[in-house]
C-alpha cells in the first residue's frame, strides 16, 4: 500500500550511513544542552530570526497544547474545520471552544470571524497557516484584520505553519501577541523523531515556555534535526524532491478536474471534494493508493491525498485515467446520478 493519508515526506532526509554517524558521535550519558543550544542556531540562522525566539518541544503538538494551557484559559477559537487537535486540546483543559464554520465550497468569511471574535472575546486563536485541511493560503489582509482583533480582545494569535515551506512567502502580522509555531515533521522529513518549534518575543515567549521541561527533546533527535541543517545543498535537494512531488500531485489529479472538486493547494497535500470524490479515492484505496477519507459534516465528501515518490505518480496516473473512463462510460448509461462504486 503506497500512503497518501499520512501528509509526511516520502522519503528520508539522511542517508543511512548519516544517521549511523550521527547516533555514534551522539553523548547519551549526558543532557542534551550543547545539542539544544546549536541546534536552535542552525535553526535561527536558516530563518534569519534570533535563537533567542526560538524554543523546542515534543513536536509542534506539544506547542498547541502549550499555548492553550498558558494563553487558552478565555476560551480558545478556531476556524471550522481545522487541525482536529486544537479543539481536542482545548478539551483537555476545559478551555471554552468556539468555531467559525466554513462555507459550501470551504471557505471563510473574515467579517463572521472578527463578528465572532467581538462576541466571545477568546484568549487565544489558533489558525493553520497554509489551513489544514483545505490547503488554501489566507491573505494578508485577513490575517492582519485576525490578528488586531485579537489584540483588541487583549488575547493572543498563532499561526501553525506546520506547511508553510511548501507555500509562497507571506507577509505575517506583526506583534508580541503573535505565535509562531512550526513543525520539522513536513518538509524536513522527521516526522518520528518529534521536534517541533515555537517562535515568539518578549512576555509572550516567557509564557508559553514556562511549562517547558529542561531538556524538553532528547539529545539523537536534536543531533539528526541539526545534521539536516548543516549540510543547505543537501538540504535544498530534499526539499526539492518534496516541492516537485507537489506539483506532480497537482498534475495527477488535474485530468478530472470536471469530475471532482479541489482547492489549490499551498501544501503537500491536494483537497478532494465533492459528489464524485469518495468514488476516486475508494478506487484508488482498492488498488493500492491509501488516501485520508473522512465520514464526518462537513468532511463527509472529502478526500485528501499527500505527496508520494516521484516513481509512484506513473501508477496513480494510470488508476485515475481509468476511474475517469469507467465514470464517463457510467455516466453515459446511467439515468442522471454520477454518484457511482467502481472495480477493477
């Protein structure tokens, strides 16, 4: 089964002979602070921000729950959908939670969100930055309107940029108010090694960082996180492989484009929708290519799929020239419903 359900890199960042060198030059005997220090450099420097902004936690989810725990006590605001573990953490807390639902075609209204934000007054509004799970990229305009309402509700604004290397550059709102967190789980292919990133200044960064532990990422993740980082032509070759997979998923699902619903993507997923997107993605799942369904409102019709290898798109390709086929041979025999189950 080839995964499209998981929004990770298909592919390592290190080979195995820099992973083996790395767990052999690694002190295991010892805390992790030199490994903190440098890494939180190599990490700045790539920025271009301070490594005083920077801290590191347990995954960027470790940065949710945080921020929630220390900014949250309000109430917490969220659009809907949105990263699922926003509300589940909220939960946790028992954080009042409230939602700004999309539209039909899965978009936001800005105004009902400011109106929103007026009426509740949360402490804290967490937003996907590319949006997970749409993959849509929110203008500046409204991420500024987002963010000096919630500073005119005295609260606190993160962007979760768990995508953003795979989308064009954006101008951020600015002010201590605003949270950056980030994740090495996406581009930089590290998802099991758990190394997330928060980005903040002054009180803010002194609050959320006050529930961290002393050595909050352990010493073999720091020294792979920071082995990446050193090496920019390697690391520019891997995130390329990854950018031009993304445009190859494009590509693949562009032929039925008359057919199914997508948005465009700013990650390294593609967003499904529709009557006929249940009836893609179950075909392809029967032949091999696992995609993320869902069965709840309003993601009851969606299906996404993430990046893959490069060598797996001629297979995907093939499946969904044939699906489009059997669909439009189905069409022509069916008395006016499209909304049909195919085999192969």
């Amino acid at each position: 089964m080839i995964h499209m359900d998981r929004n990770t890199s298909p592919i390592s960042p290190l080979s195995d002979e820099a992973v083996w060198e790395v767990a052999r030059s690694t002190v295991f005997h010892e805390y992790p602070s030199d490994e903190i220090t440098r890494f939180k450099q190599l990490y700045a420097d790539h920025y271009g921000i301070r490594p005083e902004q920077v801290e590191v936690a347990n995954g960027s989810d470790e940065w949710i729950q945080k921020t929630i725990m220390t900014l949250g006590q309000r109430g917490v605001m969220a659009l809907s959908p949105d990263f699922v573990m926003y509300e589940e953490y909220s939960r946790q807390t028992d954080a009042p939670f409230y939602t700004v639902p999309c539209d039909a075609e899965f978009r936001f209204n800005f105004d009902e969100v400011i109106r929103s934000i007026e009426e509740n007054r949360p402490s804290l509004f967490l937003i996907s930055m590319p949006h997970n799970p749409t993959g849509q990229l929110f203008d500046a305009e409204a991420l500024d309107r987002l963010s000096q309402a919630m500073k005119d509700a005295g609260g606190y604004l993160v962007l979760d940029e768990a995508y953003a290397e795979f989308a064009q550059a954006y101008q951020r709102p600015a002010g201590e108010h605003v949270i950056i967190i980030r994740t090495l789980s996406k581009i930089f292919g590290i998802a099991g090694l758990r190394v997330g990133i928060a980005v903040a200044d002054g009180e803010t960064f002194s609050r959320i960082t006050r529930l961290n532990h002393p050595y909050p990422v352990n010493s073999l993740s720091l020294n792979l996180a920071s082995r990446i980082f050193e090496d920019s032509d390697e690391l520019k070759k891997f995130t390329d492989y990854q950018l031009a997979s993304k445009k190859q998923l494009a590509a693949a699902f562009r032929p039925v484009g008359d057919k199914i619903k997508t948005i465009e993507s700013s990650t390294n997923f593609i967003f499904t929708y529709g009557r006929n997107a249940r009836s893609l993605g179950e075909y392809l799942k029967e032949n091999g290519y696992q995609p993320r369904l869902y069965d709840t409102p309003p993601l009851d019709d969606v299906v996404r799929y993430s990046i893959i290898r490069l060598e797996d798109y001629t297979g995907l390709k093939k499946l969904i020239n044939e699906w489009s086929i059997q669909y439009d041979q189905k069409r022509k025999s069916d008395t006016g419903n499209a909304d049909f189950h195919f085999t192969r």
